[in-house]
C-alpha cells in the first residue's frame, strides 16, 4: 500500500506540473468509462445515430470521432488552448464554507457567478441544442461532445464546490489547493480524478488493449452496481446531480487533514465512491441519450 501511494503521489505531482490550478474530471480513463457504460445502455438505433452524429466532428478531430474518444474531447481543447469561453463548462463553484470567512453577500457573488456558466449550465445547452430542429449537424456534434463530458465531470464531487477556509480564503479551487500527505506532496483535486488510484490510464487514442481493459472494467462496474443500486438513477436534473456531488465533498472528500498521511480506509472508500459515481454517471448519460435520440 506505501508503494502504489508513493507511486499515485508521482502522477500527481508529474501532472500538478504541467496543469496546475486545472481540473480535469475524471481524467481520460474515467470519461472513457462513462461513456462505455452509457453506450452499453444505449437502444441500438440510438447507438447508430451517436455514432454517425460524432462522425461529422471527424474533419476537424478526427481522434475525438467515437463515445469513448469523444467524451475526453472538452478536456483535450482546454489542454492546448483553444476555446477557452468552454473553461468554466467543467465545474461549479457553489461554496462550502466551514470557517464562516464568507459575508452573505460574497457568497451570492460566487454563486451567481458560477450559476451564469458551469457545468450543469453547459448540459442543459447541450441537450437544448441536440432537441433543436434548427440546430446544425455541426452544433448538434459539438455539443454531443461537450454532452459526454461533462456528465462524467459533474459526478466529480471536486467538480461541484470550493472550500474557503482561513487557509484559502478566496476559495481552494474544488481542492486544487488542499495539499494531502505528510510533506503536501498530493493534490487532492488531482487524486479524486485518478479515482484515488482506482482508474486506468489509456493512451490518447486509446489503444486495442485499453479498449479491451474499458470494456472490461465497465463491465465489473455495472455488476457491482446494477441500475437498482441507485435510488437517484432517474433524476436527470443535473443541478441536483451537482448537489450531490458538493454533498459527497462536504461529508467524506473534505474529512481530511491538510499535510497529513492519507488513511488507508480513506483511499479504498474513496475509489468505491468514485467507481459508484462514475457508473452512475453511465446510466444517466444513457438515459439522456436514449431520450433524445429515439
């Protein structure tokens, strides 16, 4: 267990190097995950017009043309650059507040701020576009795209609130700036996107192999989590998905001291909350596309 901690904390701090202060939901592996669960939910015909529907983006990303590829798609922009208007479509910022640093009128800033633009927001769009007669093939692939994502980043609970503290004032960046570990050697917005370790790491595309192992995975996940495991599984407003997410944040991601070892216990319930969310994260998306492809 000290060696594969000692080997998470690596990632991390690699990739806290490159894109630091940046959240990435889940990574490649999670958003490939979720949207292989989906698309194993998926009615056949709707399946097939998914897939022509992302062939159309083909010209312009010709990596980003299937489910799988397509869901990693809004991170992959954010990474080089481009589109930065789509930046805050990742998260929302509703604050947890423990200390009490917030005055009421600071907290209704940040959350009108963050109401105007995230990631519940960006779903919404992306099912109104697709349900749109006058909308595009184009548009309809863009948004079908930024769709697949961002359902898996909602059920991020990181990707659904900031903790202000006397520490962090201005707010930790969905734990952007919590560092866990003995010497502050983990960020703990970058552990809950690795799933705490519980996530794999597939090549961009992802290869035969990594194919191979997401489907395989996807298919332990919806064994250990059938739809009836989840009470909420039909609760398709994604404004209460992010409360879920900021609920889960505020009782367990956040019951952990800053600059201390991580637990064990908090590792291995952590990665089954994370493989919880993801399949989760899987059956809505399909249930979303099944009704509006239908």
């Amino acid at each position: 267990m000290k060696t594969r901690m000692l080997q998470i904390a690596a990632v991390c701090l690699l990739c806290f190097q490159f894109i630091a202060g940046t959240a990435f939901g889940w990574w490649d592996g999670g958003h490939m995950l979720v949207a292989q669960i989906a698309k194993e939910q998926l009615e056949p015909e709707v399946l097939e017009k998914v897939e022509a529907l992302l062939e159309t983006f083909g010209d312009h990303y010709p990596n980003h043309t299937t489910m799988l590829t397509a869901a990693t798609w809004l991170d992959y922009v954010r990474l080089t650059g481009g589109l930065a208007g789509f930046d805050r479509w990742h998260y929302t910022n509703t604050p947890f507040d423990p200390d009490g640093v917030l005055s009421e009128i600071e907290r209704e800033k940040i959350i009108a701020a963050s109401g105007a633009s995230n990631v519940a927001f960006a779903i919404n769009s992306a099912i109104t576009t697709l349900k749109s007669s006058r909308s595009s093939n184009f548009e309809k692939s863009l948004m079908l795209n930024v769709l697949l994502h961002c359902v898996g980043d909602i059920h991020n609970p990181l990707h659904c609130t900031s903790r202000y503290t006397k520490e962090h004032p201005d707010g930790d960046r969905g734990g952007n700036l919590f560092r866990a570990g003995k010497k502050g050697e983990v960020n703990l917005h970058l552990f809950w996107d690795t799933g705490l370790g519980a996530l794999p790491f597939p090549a961009s595309p992802p290869s035969d192999d990594d194919l191979d192992t997401l489907e395989a995975l996807a298919n332990e996940l919806t064994e250990a989590f059938p739809p009836e495991h989840f009470d909420k599984l039909k609760d398709l407003k994604p404004h209460h998905w992010a409360s879920e997410g900021r609920s889960l944040a505020i009782e367990y991601v956040y019951d952990l001291e800053e600059n201390q070892p991580i637990p064990d216990e908090y590792i291995e319930q952590g990665q089954r909350i994370c493989l919880e969310r993801i399949t989760l994260a899987g059956y809505r998306l399909a249930a979303i596309l099944n009704k509006l492809f239908k």
